[in-house]
DNA sequence: GCCAACGTTGGC
DNA sequence: GCCAACGTTGGC
C-alpha cells in the first residue's frame, strides 16, 4: 500500500475540521497543480494512507493519518464562476482537475514540525517536502513513512 | 509582510 | 519550443 503527503492550510480546512465531518470524510478539492493532479488521480489507490500537513501557519507540520476513500473524479469547483478555484479552460467533456474523498485517521501523538524533519534531512533525502516547497500532494517512500512513525511516537524532539 | 523558489503563461 | 514575465506558495 502506497503512503501520500497532502497539504492543507489549517486556517482554511484543517485535519480537526475532516475528523468533524460527517463519516469524518471530505472531498479534497482545489489540486491546481498538474504534477499533483497526476499522483492524486493516477498514483493514487482507494485505501492508501495519506500524511496530513499543515502549511502556512503558526506551526508547519504533519499532524495525522488520513485515508484514500475514493477513486478520483472530476473536482466540481473547476466549473463554478464563484469558486475560488474556478478554472475556466477547463473543458467539461474533459476535466482538467480531480479529486478524491479524503477519510480520517487519527492524530499523531504529537505535531511533527517542518523543522524537526529537516534535522532529519540525511534520512528523509528525496523527500519532495523538503526538497519541492510547492508540491501539495506528494508521494512518501515507505523508509520515510517508518522515520515519520517512529519519530511522532516520541512524546518530544529528539535527534 | 517579505521574499525566494518555482510553476505557468504567452510573445516571439 | 524558448524563455522572460508573472503569479503563487509557503517558510520565516
């Protein structure tokens, strides 16, 4: 089973909001990348786990474990004129954007922030988190995940 | 709020 | 198809 990162700014939608909603399921609209579209709609399997990280805010970090619940279809929000992520070149007959439900998880026992990870960069090499700042859906290889594991079942940062 | 990184657009 | 200009992301 494949292992995913998707980001989420907390202030918009954050991994408490997609534990809040009903069957703790969401559609994981707005992938605007064509790099990301790609893992989400053709890497991507029903049942793969996803990291969920949050960005832009206080504390950068991944903070828990989501599941693929969904094969991908087309994102609605492409053809809405009111939607903040409206694409009008996207063709109807041929969709540009797609997304997949998103199932909650769990929490990790703790944050695991953007910085501890870098003092972690020997061992998470290839890590497109580190390495691709703008990539919101990204694969995680599985020594990655382990060291993800490992490290947020620590009650603090160590080295 | 600044600004570096980097993906996308569009003129040629 | 190149590449400069532009826009966005996201850490700090």
């Amino acid at each position: 089973m494949a292992c995913w990162l998707l980001k989420t700014e907390p202030d918009t939608f954050s991994l408490s909001d997609l534990a809040a909603r009903p069957a703790q399921t969401e559609p994981w609209d707005g992938v605007r990348n064509y790099q990301a579209r790609n893992f989400l709609r053709d890497g991507m399997h029903t049942g793969d786990e996803v990291f969920i990280y949050h960005s832009s805010c206080a504390l950068p970090a991944i903070v828990g474990i989501a599941e693929v619940a969904s094969e991908a279809r087309p994102d609605p929000s492409q053809f809405d004129p009111l939607s903040d992520y409206y694409d009008p070149r996207s063709d109807p007959a041929n969709p540009r954007w797609v997304l997949r439900d998103i199932h909650y998880q769990r929490h990790l026992r703790r944050p695991l922030p953007l910085a501890e990870l870098r003092q972690h960069a020997a061992a998470l090499t290839g890590f497109a988190l580190l390495e691709r700042n703008r990539l919101s859906v990204m694969p995680v290889a599985s020594e990655h995940r382990s060291l993800i594991l490992q490290l947020s079942e620590h009650r603090d940062a160590r080295v």
